[in-house]
C-alpha cells in the first residue's frame, strides 16, 4: 500500500482507551488521520534514537580528539578549497 508516496504496511497494536483517545484527539487538532499520527510518532523517535546514538559516539571519542593530535592532524584544511 502506497500513503503519501511511501510504501507502508500494516499492523494491529492494541492501545489503552485513554492511548487511543489522545491519539485521536491530537490527530484531530492536526487534521489528519490517527495513523499518519502514529505513523510520525515512530519517525520522532527513529530521529531522535539516531541522535542520541551519534551523541554518545561523540563523547566516546570526545577524549581521543582532545588529546591524540593524529586524530585532528587534518583540521587546519577543514573548509579549504581543494578545487
């Protein structure tokens, strides 16, 4: 199935009433369907779960850049032209 030129698939989750009642409530104040609703939803957290891996990756190595110069020795020539 096709939904705004995304191929989608379903599927059954069962919700509290009071789940189903918020998600219907603020599908309703955004004028659209409670699955598209869901739908971003699931895509907030996708983005928001990558960002937070790629954070945690960066304090990981944050030590190695300050205190391992071959790690930055290429940082004087970040945003030169090379064209």
């Amino acid at each position: 199935m096709i939904v705004n030129g995304r191929k989608v698939t379903r599927f059954n989750i069962p919700t509290t009433q009071s789940q189903k009642e918020y998600a219907e409530k603020q599908a309703a104040k955004l004028g659209i369907p409670v699955s598209e609703f869901v739908r971003g939803l699931i895509d907030a957290h996708k983005q928001s779960s990558k960002n937070d891996e790629l954070r945690r990756a960066a304090e990981f190595l944050a030590a190695d850049y300050k205190n391992n110069k071959e790690m930055t020795v290429f940082s004087d020539i970040d945003g030169d032209d090379f064209l």
